[in-house]
C-alpha cells in the first residue's frame, strides 16, 4: 500500500511541474509578442523558472522514492 501512495504523489508532482512549465513558457511567448525587443532580457529568467520548476519536479520524485 505505501508504494502506490508515493506514485501517486509522484503524479502530482509531475501533474504540477507541467502546469507549472507550461504557464511560464505562455508568459514568455506572450511578453515576446508584445515587445519583441525585450526578448534578450526576458530569456534568461524564462530558463531561471523552468530550471527551478523542473527541480522541484524532481525533488517530488526523489521523495516520492524514498
């Protein structure tokens, strides 16, 4: 039984990483759409956010095999 539980949190783990990636890549493109120029200054903190929410992604699935 503890097994399926800790897949299950795994799965909403990941259910809340792809949420999460999926609004800051939508933020972006629409930021770019609106001032194109500013492109080289919002990029780096597109890849700040995705790194950090890919982490916390897989800190959910390091927990959920302990």
């Amino acid at each position: 039984m503890e097994g399926s539980l800790s897949v299950i949190g795994y799965g909403l783990a990941a259910i809340g990483g792809g949420i999460g990636v999926g609004l800051i890549f939508a933020a972006y493109m629409q930021a770019v759409a609106r001032q194109p120029e500013s492109q080289r200054v919002i990029q780096p903190m597109l890849f700040m956010g995705f790194a950090v929410v890919e982490a916390l992604a897989i800190l959910g699935f390091v927990l959920a095999l302990l």
